[in-house]
C-alpha cells in the first residue's frame, strides 16, 4: 500500500523533508510508525506522538487504507 | 473572523476586538501572547511557528465550540500566527465577549489553554547564540 506522510517540526528536521510517499507493508498506524522511526531515526515513542489520519485524529491501532493520508504529531508548543 | 484561524500576517488587535462586538455585550476580555526575549535560561531573538493547518483549524474551532457551551459568551475569537516572528509581535490572540465579566474571563482562558494543550502547532525558537530548536514539552 501507499501512504502519504507528512512531517512537522522536529520529525520534520529528522526526517529531512515535510512530507514523502512511501510504499509499506504495514496495516496500522503503530506498524507504520515503527517501520518509518526506524527508517528516519525517530526518537519518540508512540506514547509520546498523536496520530491524525486524512486530517482527524485517531488511534494507534487505526487500520490504514491506500493513499491515506497520515500524520505522526510530535507535542505541540503553540502559544 | 468569529472563531479559530490561523494567519501568517501580523495580529491587528483592535480589528480582532472588534470582531467581538455583539448585542448585550457588558464585558470583553483579551489576551495576547508575545514573542519573549528567554526561555528556559537561554536568550531568544525569534521564534518560527509551524501548522498543520487542516487540523490545527479543525480542532481550534472545536474548542471554541466547547467553550460556547461551557460558558454564557456572546463571541469568541483566537488567531494564531504562523511563519516567523520577531521579539514583542503577537503570537497568539484570544478574546471572549460576554454580557458578564466571570464567562468572558473564563472563556478566555479556557481557549488559550486548550488551544496551547491540543491545536496542532509548533514552535522553534532562534536563539541569540546562533542556535534553534524545536520545543516539544516533555522532552526534557
């Protein structure tokens, strides 16, 4: 399957671009996670990160579809 | 202009408080968020915040709307910036209008709160020393 990552601030610096597409085996967001921190050095653990998928927020075990659209969001510091 | 909106311009905070202007309005409470010269001991000469724009928007008006029904409030606004910004300029702005001063206070506060808490917004600091960051609270 495809998906479509986009990436801010820190994770955005770690993996070297806002956003890629990337062809993956994984079937939720927590396998993708896994496969992409892995792959781009991530520090944080799931535990630390929210997931949006095609701009809503979701949970960890969220089955993904093609192309979808997903989002690992490191802790905001708006404000 | 009611409501939650992010802007890569700076705030103009006389056209904002207009905007709570309303029928019945006895108290207006405003809050502005400056760009401060330090942080956690080292000195700061800017700060850049990031979006993720569809979302931050989606959930900063579900605050607002969480707030309309906590507290009796005529109109509630919050803007936040984007891009890059220099020491003093407003970061964030957040007003309730109401007919009595306590819900105008607390949706307010309740706004700027969970908008600093939940919206989906960064943001990296440019220090005097050359160096910058990305604040991430937690990580240390």
């Amino acid at each position: 399957m495809n998906y479509r990552l986009l990436y801010f601030a820190s994770l955005s610096d770690a993996a070297g671009r806002a956003e890629e597409t990337v062809a993956s085996d994984a079937r939720d967001a927590r396998a993708l996670y896994a496969e992409l921190a892995a792959r781009h050095g991530f520090k944080f653990t799931p535990e630390r990160l929210r997931v949006a998928v095609n701009g809503a927020f979701t949970g960890w075990d969220r089955q993904l579809a093609d192309n979808d659209e997903v989002v690992f969001l490191p802790p905001v510091s708006g404000g | 202009m009611d409501g939650f909106s992010l802007s890569d311009a700076p705030l103009d905070g006389a056209r904002l408080r207009a905007a709570l202007e309303a029928q019945g309005v006895g108290a207006v409470v405003c809050f502005e968020g400056r760009v401060r010269d330090h942080n956690d001991g080292r000195a700061v000469n800017g700060l850049s915040y990031q979006a993720y724009a569809v979302l931050a928007g989606a959930e900063g008006q579900k605050i607002v709307a969480e707030a309309r029904q906590r507290y009796a409030v005529e109109r509630i606004v919050c803007v936040h910036r984007t891009g890059d910004l220099a020491l003093g300029e407003v970061a964030v702005w957040a007003g309730a209008s109401a007919g009595h001063r306590a819900a105008a206070f607390d949706a307010c506060r309740y706004v700027i709160d969970q908008v600093k808490a939940r919206v989906p917004i960064w943001k990296r600091e440019h220090y005097v020393d050359g160096d910058s960051e990305w604040l991430h609270p937690g990580s240390h």
